[in-house]
C-alpha cells in the first residue's frame, strides 16, 4: 500500500452540539453536505485501488459527495460504540462523572444496540481495516469517522489504541497516512477544505 486517505464524514447535528454519536445513525447537516463536496479536489482524478467507507449513512453520504464511487462497506468502520454515553455530550457525562475523559475512563454499558466497547476493542478493528489497506496495495481512502480514525492513526504508527487521543480530527477533513523510509507516518493530517 502506498497511502491511505482518510476522510470524517461531514457534520450531523450530534456533531455539531458535541453528542456522542457511535451507532446511531445521524444525517449530514447542510454543512456537512458541503464539507463532503469540497473533498472532490482533493480525490478527483486520483484513482484508489481500494474505496471502504463505514456503514453508517453519515459516511456513505459523504463518500458519494466526495465523488467516490464502488466503494465497499465495512462494519469495522463503525465509530466507537459508545455504549451508555450514545447521544451525550462530555459536560453532560461529567455531571455525574467528574472529570470523565474518554480515552483514558472509556465508556459504561449500554442498551443491546449500544453495547459500547473499549479502546483496546475498537483498536482491534483498526487493525483489520489497515490489514486490509494494506492487502489491496497502491492507494487506499476510507470514509468513517472521527474517533475510529484516530484510533486507526494510532495503531498505524505502532501506538496504543487511547493514544488516538494525540489525533483531533474536525468534521469533513481529510488526511493521509503513509510512508517514510518505509516506516508508517502522518502525511498530513486534519486538512479542512471548506
């Protein structure tokens, strides 16, 4: 593989008003739909040999206004389950949790549709997503969202999965991780377009 490109679905209302938003499934706002059409400079005329976008509409929406075509779905792109949490916001969790800080104090349980999962859990299918990147060879772009592709940064640089933490990545961004001297790296990273 030579690059993946990695680009977080526009803005949905949860987004915007800081919710945490895993497993549900929100829509693009009108700026999110415009976020999503100013990534197709940056994407046309580049062939990708691989195009895997998350299950959620938010991402699909995105990919198609991006102008990416035959992409592929992959279920370990969801966004980290947050579990409990799905649908607040990091002020709201900390009335009753001091302090709460994802990365580090995870989630609690939640209904059978939001079960949550952990770092290290969510890590795991950021390693199958790159292991995949990696098989399809050449340039590679996923669609997903904000967390799991920090996450995804993170074991791509042979970090922790928390350490996603070190990664803020906005709404309609683009980035690209690849290779120097044969060692992983961030090309670029959190690049707004719009």
């Amino acid at each position: 593989m030579d690059e993946m490109v990695l680009l977080r679905h526009g803005e949905t209302e949860w987004s915007r008003t800081g919710r945490h938003t895993g497993r549900t499934d929100v829509p693009l706002t009108p700026r999110g739909e415009e976020q999503a059409r100013a990534l197709v400079p940056l994407i046309k005329d580049r062939p990708f040999d691989l195009v895997v976008v998350s299950p959620a509409l938010r991402a699909g929406r995105t990919a198609e206004l991006a102008g990416l075509t035959g992409f592929e779905v992959d279920p370990d792109l969801w966004e980290w389950d947050y579990g409990g949490y799905e649908g607040i916001t990091t002020p709201d969790i900390r009335k009753t949790r001091p302090g709460w800080y994802l990365w580090r104090d995870g989630v609690i349980p939640g209904d059978a549709e939001h079960p949550g999962e952990s770092a290290a859990e969510a890590g795991a299918r950021a390693d199958r997503v790159i292991e995949r990147a990696k098989r399809a060879g050449g340039r590679v772009a996923l669609v997903a969202h904000g967390h799991i592709l920090r996450v995804l940064t993170a074991r791509w640089l042979g970090l922790e999965p928390a350490d996603g933490r070190l990664f803020k990545l906005d709404t309609g961004t683009y980035s690209r991780l690849g290779f120097e001297h044969g060692e992983p790296v961030i090309m670029t990273w959190n690049a707004p377009v719009s």
